[in-house]
C-alpha cells in the first residue's frame, strides 16, 4: 500500500508498506479487503510515519480496483433503471471482467463547445 500527505499544494510526505501477500486483492466484483488485520496494522503503520493522525491522506490504489470511461452518446437516458443497462452493455468489450457483476456509477458531463 502506498499513501501521501499534502501540505498546500504539494506532496509534502509519501511512504509505502508491504502487505502480506493476498492481503488487499484488486477487484471490480469481489471484496478486495481479504486480511482486514494486515491491512488496519499496515494503515495504522502509514499513518504513524506520515504523522497524519488528525489529516487527510489520499491512499494509492492499485490500477485494476476502479475504472474510468468517458463514454459519448448523441442521447443519454434520464432515469438510472435505463441508464445502467445501457452502460453495461457499451462496457462489455472494454473490461477484462463479467460487466453484469460490476457496480456502475456514473455522472453526466455538460456538452462541450464542439457539441460532445
């Protein structure tokens, strides 16, 4: 795991801790937290040396735990309930896993100057 601290604008501190192995597994489907003791004490141990009991720090996650699209479609429905199938459907080709167990958010973007 690896984590950073700010100050300003900047990173101000980063440190890395070893996890055991198959302790935090990366996952779009499945609970990627397996030895949640390994992972609270190799937190604790980040937090100890960054010094950053009372501030926020931003925590590295591995690549293959979230994905980000930008879709462009000439119409976009309103409602979730048409929306997410829609989503599913157009992300099938683009994720190395089963798109029907994947949990989908997703925000609408004002159109830009060019008209997408």
């Amino acid at each position: 795991m690896a984590a950073a601290r700010w100050k300003g604008t900047s990173v101000d501190d980063f440190t890395v801790e070893t996890l055991p192995p198959a302790a935090l597994v990366p996952s779009a489907v499945e609970p990627n937290i397996v030895n949640a003791s390994a992972v609270k004490s190799a937190m604790a141990n980040i937090v100890s040396r960054l010094r950053a009991k009372d501030q926020d720090v931003a925590l590295i996650l591995p690549d293959p735990v979230v994905r980000v699209f930008v879709q462009h479609f000439d119409e976009f429905p309103r409602s979730p309930q048409e929306a997410i199938p829609m989503l599913r459907w157009k992300l099938k080709k683009s994720i190395p896993f089963d798109a029907d167990e994947t949990v989908i958010s997703y925000m609408r973007q004002p159109r830009s100057r060019e008209g997408r």
